[in-house]
C-alpha cells in the first residue's frame, strides 16, 4: 500500500535575500531534525510543492537535488521521493547559516536561480549573475564586450543621421518582422563570401539580439517539453532562456573537441535540438573538430533534429582565416544558424539575425509575423550601408589586429600577477577566454566568491564553473572568464592583473 505524504506545511518569504530554494532546504532539514518527517515518509512530489509555492518547478527541483546530494532525501523514480534511511549523524536544529557576500552578489530573480535540468534530473548552477554581469555598464575585463573605445562612432553617427533626416515613411513605420530587406541582402552576401554559408536573403530573419533569435526559432519549430543538447559548460544567457521557454535540458560534456556527440548520444539520442558553439566553444574556447561536425550532422539527420548554430565571434580568429561555418557542411538542411551585431559593431545596436532552413522558411516567418517584433528600421538600414560601404570589412580587419594586440597584453600581465597559480590556455579566435585555477590550488579556490570580490572591485570578470549544468559536480572546473577587447594598454592590463590578484589574495 502506497504510504500518503505527511501533511507538511511549507512556508517561503519573497522579501528574504535568502533564495528560494536554499529555504525551501531549510524547511526540510528543520522539519526532519524537529522530528516531523521521519525515515521513509514519502515528501510532496516536485510539481505539487512548485504549485503549492507558486515557485518554478526548477527552484524546488534544485533544492530536492541538493537535499538528495546531503543525505537527507532519496529519490526512488516513479515511486517518488523519500526521507532517507540513513540521515546525515548529526541535524542540526538550526540550519540557516550566514549567506556568503560572494552569493549575495551574484543573485538574480527567482527564474535566474532556478536550475538547469537535464532528462536525467542533473542540477544546474547555484548562482546565475547574468542580469548584473552582463547588462548596464560596461566594465573592465567584461567578457563578450567588444572594443567599445576604437569604434567607428563618427562614420555610423553619419549613417544614422543620413537615414534619420531623408524622412522616408519607412523609417518612421512599424517594421518588417523579418528585417529590413536590404539588410538581409547584405547579410546573405557576407555569410556567403566569409563563412561559407549558402543562403537566400529570404532565409535571413533579422532579429533583436540572439535571446529574440532562439525564441523565433524555438516558437517555430519546438514543441512543448522537447529534449534539447547543451554544451557543458554552455553559454549563460542561452541555458536560462531555454529553461523559461520549457525545454528540458541535456548538458553534454566539453572536451578539447569541443561538445562530445557520442555523450549526447548515451544520454539521449532523440533530443530534436542541439545547441552548440563550433568555431569558438562559449565559454572554453575550443572548435569543434571535423570529426565532431560530421558525426553530429550525422545524427541531427537520423534523428530528424535541429542544430542551432551559435557563430557569436568567428570573426576574430587570431592565426589563419575565420573557419567556415558548421552551416556550410549541412547538406540535408538540418542547421540554423545564428550571428550577431553585437560582438563585431556593438551590443546596445540589438541586432541579431538567423539563416533558417529552406523548408522552415514559411513557419519561421509566420511566426515572426504573429510575434510582431521588428527591429527598427532606421538602425538596420545604418547597418546594411556600413556593409555595403565597405566600412564594416575594414572594421574587421582592425579589429582582428588591434584585438590580437590586446589580448596578449592581458595574458603578459597575468602571467606576472599570477605566475604558475593561474593556466591561461589562449583559444584561436574570440573576444574573451577562460582561465583555470591551477592544480593545487583548485579545492580551495572559491571562483564565486573571487568574481564577486572582483565586481566589488568594479571588474567584470566571471566564475568558470557558473556555466557548468551543475557547479558543485567535480568536473565542474574552477576558474574566471576573462574579457579583453577593451584592455587599451599594457599600463591598464596591469593594473587590472593587480586588482584581479587581490581579490584572489582576499
């Protein structure tokens, strides 16, 4: 006979700066050391306490993996969840400890702390600082921030301003939610030329930044619940987003072939997406090999799958030419792929764009229609006449230079702050790398914690192990994610090396 669930009253406080899920820890430790859960009794199953809290299933799904994780619950599949047998020797009476400043620095909303979740059940990050790390002001050693200071303002100022004073009727009405249709001309003439990218301008759907690009693509073409692939670790923005739009999650492993498609395939052959960075891993840095390609083609074929493309930085490759694109290896039109303004002009323009499959073409625009987000047209058309005018090639070029400059000045300057303490392992290309805490020093670092002394420090770097599925698992590796486009001389690198190793010191 099925034993019912005590009658367990679980109460949660909004207005406490203790996140959700480490109270709803609390309540449960508190409620089995009182002696009102005994071993055995079976606890609310997650989608019923996540409605009796009006918290997201997430939340509670992270703090039930902590409990099981402790010692204090057991999961027993589609019996449920349970008390464990064998408790932790010592419970406290009194679980709530002081929260840590470093947590306390890097909280975002309630959906932010919610984890990632895969299939089967992994945990996902514990803190998630995007909302503060990423937006607002620009700071130093700010990863995906491109060289604020050396763009052309002057050139676009008079783009714009040549756009905003000829008073067509089109700049000023609402505007095409597919994207300004010379804008989408050029795009697909550029892809074609440097990437390898085959396409017609009608596959081309400009966008307001890549969060827009994965909600058009996945209102087109997901279903409800579908199991998607991430990389593991795997971009920030990206896993949060996907988790509010109800994908169930399966992270898969990064190696230096980048994402391993025989993991995804043990995992779980028949996800319908895979999200994935080719020519530079976010955040690890390394390109997926050929072999890597063809076989997760391969299964996006047989599996009649999606790959999302994620090409945010590919421009800037440091030794040889840019790579072609993934895209440019699809010949059964299972790949979408996805670019970006923000990295190679600048963030706050908003534009993003994808190049979706032909047969897909139809549902995307539908879609993009029914959404009704157009990006404005005055600012596109700017756009489309930096490229045609050759101003965004030469931009480029100087960039890939200036950036090579720039990014070994950071690495010379941490070399000499840090010494053997910190592996800096420079990736080809890309506007930012990860560096790890080396050997020795790894179960004592705290990177958390080091990135919130930073951004106290007004830096901008990140913690490594916040883009792992799970931060607390042993492969999750210790480390920060360093941005160096705007590093303007060697004078500032080093001052910021300085400020960095005082926070590791601290």
């Amino acid at each position: 006979m099925t034993v019912p669930p005590p009658t367990l009253t679980i109460e949660i406080d909004r207005g406490q700066p203790l996140p959700i899920y480490l109270q709803i820890c609390e309540r449960f430790k508190t409620a089995i050391a009182a002696g009102h859960l005994r071993p055995g009794d079976r606890v609310p199953a997650l989608r019923a306490l996540a409605a009796q809290l009006n918290a997201a299933r997430g939340t509670v799904e992270l703090a039930y993996t902590i409990l099981v994780d402790e010692g204090y619950l057991q999961m027993r599949g589609a019996a449920g969840t349970f008390v464990s047998s064998s408790l932790p020797a010592s419970l406290p009476r009194s679980t709530r400890e002081p929260v840590p400043a470093a947590e306390l620095a890097w909280r975002g909303t309630e959906e932010d702390q919610a984890p990632d979740v895969s299939s089967g059940g992994q945990a996902a990050a514990r803190r998630t600082p995007i909302a503060v790390a990423m937006s607002g002001e620009p700071r130093p050693l700010q990863p995906g921030l491109p060289g604020l200071d050396v763009f052309p303002r002057k050139v676009w100022n008079r783009l714009v301003s040549h756009h905003a004073r000829g008073g067509a009727q089109a700049m000023l009405a609402y505007p095409d939610p597919a994207g300004y249709r010379p804008l989408r001309e050029h795009i697909a003439t550029y892809l074609g030329l440097s990437r390898g990218v085959t396409c017609l301008p009608e596959q081309v759907f400009v966008t307001s930044g890549y969060r827009a690009t994965l909600e058009l693509v996945l209102r087109s073409l997901a279903r409800s619940n579908d199991r998607l692939w991430m990389e593991d670790p795997g971009y920030l923005l990206a896993r949060n987003f996907l988790i509010e739009a109800g994908m169930q999650l399966v992270p898969v492993p990064v190696d230096e072939e980048g994402i391993d498609v025989e993991q995804g395939m043990r995992l779980d052959p028949q996800a319908r997406f895979a999200l994935v960075t080719p020519s530079h891993q976010s955040p690890l840095g390394v390109t997926l090999s050929l072999a890597r390609r063809a076989a997760l083609l391969d299964w996006a074929q047989k599996a009649s799958g999606w790959i999302i493309e994620d090409d945010y930085d590919s421009e800037f490759r440091y030794s040889g030419r840019p790579l072609p694109a993934l895209k440019s290896l699809d010949r059964r039109d299972r790949v979408i792929y996805c670019g970006t303004f923000s990295k190679v002009m600048f963030p706050g323009l908003r534009l993003a764009y994808a190049v979706v499959p032909e047969r897909a073409v139809e549902r995307v625009a539908r879609v993009a229609h029914s959404m009704n987000a157009g990006s404005p047209t005055l600012l596109q058309a700017a756009v489309a006449d930096f490229m045609v005018n050759g101003h965004f090639a030469r931009h480029l070029k100087r960039m890939r230079a200036l950036y090579s400059q720039r990014r070994m000045l950071i690495v010379r300057a941490l070399e000499k702050e840090f010494g053997p303490r910190l592996m800096v392992d420079l990736p080809c290309g890309g506007i930012q790398f990860a560096v790890q805490f080396a050997a020795g020093s790894h179960a004592q670092v705290d990177d958390v914690a080091v990135a919130a002394r930073a951004r106290d420090a007004g830096l901008g770097v990140l913690p490594l192990s916040i883009w792992y599925a799970n931060s607390r698992a042993r492969r999750a590796r210790r480390g920060l994610v360093i941005g160096f486009a705007n590093v303007a001389d060697a004078a500032q690198a080093g001052r910021l090396a300085r400020i960095l190793r005082q926070c590791l010191d601290n």
